[in-house]
C-alpha cells in the first residue's frame, strides 16, 4: 500500500505528517510519498537526526499551500502547484492508495469531488476522521452499547500517525491508541 501524504496540511505540519508517515514507514513498512515543499520536509527530517530518505519514502515537491484562509472553492484551481493538488494529481494517476490531509477540509473535499470524481453510486462525499476501534455510548435508557466505528484501513492508520506524532506530553508516552485493521 501507498499513502500519498500532505506535509503542508494542518496546524503543526510539516512537523507532525511527516514524521508521522516516517514512523509508519519504519513500523508497518508502508510507502509514503510527502508532498509539499520539498526543503521544509528535508530540514524536519534533518532536526530529526534522519539524513536520507527510508526506503519507501518518496517526496513529491510542491510549492504552494492551501492555507485555511483560502476560499475552500476556488483553493485547488487558483493554486495549481499546492501540496493538495499535486497530491489529488498523483492519487488520480494512479501513483498511491489513497490521499491523506489534514489541511483545509472544504479544499479537500472540493478538490477531490472535481479531481478525483465520487465512486458511482455516492451522491455526497463525506470526510473521513479516525477513531477508536471501540467505544461506550450511552442509550436513552441509561444502559451502555458497544459501537464501532466503520473507518477504512488508511484513514485509520493516518489518524493514528497524526496522534503519534503531535507534540506534547502523549507523544513521549507512545501510541495513545493500537492499529488494529486489516493487513497492510
């Protein structure tokens, strides 16, 4: 499996998605292709003691960024050579899995509605967000229910490698959750 990542995407991007996508590299052995600016991506690694690129591990430069103030329409087409589009681009031709941001979700959603187009079928995209495997919820009787929540395999593991790497006292306690999906 490839996972086409977007390091320019998010509140502590590039820092957060690219050593995310290196930890799930190292440890579940899947290709990552990050793409964005290719010397921010660079220099994170560097601060990170990793001189060379991992095997599996491609960068895709672009030198734009959809920042959340962009208009979410018109993002993807007034900036052609941001890390979502060229990202969109790559996963549109064939070159990954799936596509995976944490950046603008209307600029996504957007963009990938135009770009990519909807399975046949699913008339409105929705986004998708990581969870637990399992949860509580409380019924209107008062009892508790076992839920489980339906994400695929790699939005799945995306959301764990954001949670891994955000800076912060959890980070240095390793994983706050387990990958528990199918065979990657």
């Amino acid at each position: 499996m490839k996972i086409i990542v977007d390091a320019m995407g998010g509140d502590n991007a590039p820092q957060a998605p690219v050593m995310g996508a290196i930890q799930a590299n190292k440890e579940y052995g899947v290709g990552i292709t990050l793409v964005g600016r290719g010397e921010d991506i660079l220099k994170v690694l560097e601060e990170n003691g990793i001189r060379e690129l991992p095997a599996g591990v491609e960068i895709a430069h672009a030198s734009e960024v959809v920042e959340i103030c962009d208009n979410p329409a018109t993002a993807f087409r007034e900036k052609k050579d941001s890390s979502l589009t060229v990202g969109l681009n790559l996963l549109k031709a064939g070159e990954g899995d799936a596509f995976v941001s944490a950046g603008s979700t209307g600029a996504l959603l957007g963009a990938a509605t135009l770009l990519i187009k909807r399975i046949r079928g699913i008339r409105r995209a929705g986004p998708g967000g990581a969870h637990r495997k399992r949860r509580r919820s409380a019924d209107r009787r008062g009892g508790q229910r076992e839920m489980s929540a339906g994400v695929s395999d790699p939005v799945r593991l995306y959301g764990l490698l954001l949670r891994r790497a955000r800076p912060g006292p959890s980070s240095a306690q390793g994983w706050t959750a387990e990958y528990r999906g199918g065979a990657l």
